[in-house]
C-alpha cells in the first residue's frame, strides 16, 4: 500500500464507525452503593502488550492472552476493592495494550519481529471483551467513567480504532465519557 499513516488512521477511522454504527450499544449499568463526591480515582494500565508471548525457560514467566485477559480482571478486581468509592474515575490505558498494530506480528515502524500469541482477530476480541468488562466494573463503582486510550509506539492504529470504538459503544451511556482526542498527549 502507498497509504501514509494518516491517511490509514483516516481510513482505519471510518471503517470503526461504520462497522460500528450498527452495533447494538451498550445498556447503562447501574451504580452500586454510594460515591464520594470529593474524589476522583484514576486506574492506571500502561504497556500491558496483550497478545505477546513469552516462554518461562527464557523469560521467567509465561504469558500468552488467555493470561493476560485474566490478569486485567484480577487487577480490575482487586483495584476496586483498594480504591475509595469515588464518584469520578479515570480509566487511563496509556498505551501499548495491544502488542502488535496489524495482521503480521511486527513493529509498526521498524518492523521488527515480536513474539505473539494467536492471531491479530483474537487479540482484537479479547481486546474489546476484557475493556468491555472493566469498564462494566467501574461503572458499578462510579458514577462517571472517563476512559482514555492513549497511543503507544505498538498500538498507533489500534489506539485509534479503539477509541473510536468504545465512543460509539457507550454513546447512549451517559455516565462515560471517552476522550476521542488523538494527539499523543493529555492534560
């Protein structure tokens, strides 16, 4: 393809609200027990690379996706027991939750090699099914969720789609707001 990063982000964009646009969207789910209304919570998942995989004799630890889709729902879990029930939360996945960004297993710009495991559309639902899940989870916490997809250097489409994605999925719920901005920085 001859197609520059924008213009593919451009087009990956419109194929997500297509697709999108037909989907049934998310029911509003209602809030569990009592909030504060002088905090905000703000859960933090940074470089979590679902779709990687790594071998315990030559990196420690095994991890494959079947292990990281449990890992985000204890984390999830076990977060929410710590957290004070706050009325705002912050869902901040800052980037690189997606190990690889397109159907070959290879860094976007280097196109370097990288371990994965499965393939890109299993990642791609496990994806959407575990981020489904812990948005669920906060909003029985929270009343308002404020979800934030950042890019990373492994996931600069995926980021895209998925912001774009989730916006559309929970229009129809108003107590989550998803930050659509798709500059790399956030204040």
């Amino acid at each position: 393809s001859s197609l520059d990063r924008h213009q593919l982000r451009e087009g990956v964009i419109a194929a997500a609200n297509a697709m999108a646009a037909t989907l049934p969207k998310a029911e509003p789910v209602p809030l569990r027990g009592y909030t504060l209304d002088e905090l905000l919570s703000c859960y933090v998942l940074t470089d979590f690379h679902l779709g990687s995989l790594s071998w315990h004799v030559e990196s420690g630890a095994d991890w494959d996706v079947h292990i990281a889709e449990q890992t985000i729902y204890n984390w999830a879990t076990q977060a929410m027991r710590l957290v004070p029930r706050s009325s705002r939360a912050v869902f901040a996945q800052l980037g690189d939750f997606l190990h690889y960004d397109q159907l070959d297993s290879i860094t976007t710009r280097g196109a370097n090699p990288l371990d994965s495991d499965s393939r890109y559309p299993k990642m791609v639902e496990i994806a959407v099914r575990a981020l489904r899940r812990v948005i669920g989870m906060l909003l029985e916490h929270h009343e308002e969720v404020i979800v934030l997809m950042a890019e990373g250097n492994h996931d600069m489409i995926g980021s895209a789609w998925l912001r774009e994605m989730f916006s559309l999925l929970y229009e129809n719920e108003p107590r989550v707001t998803v930050i659509k901005d798709p500059l790399p920085y956030y204040a």
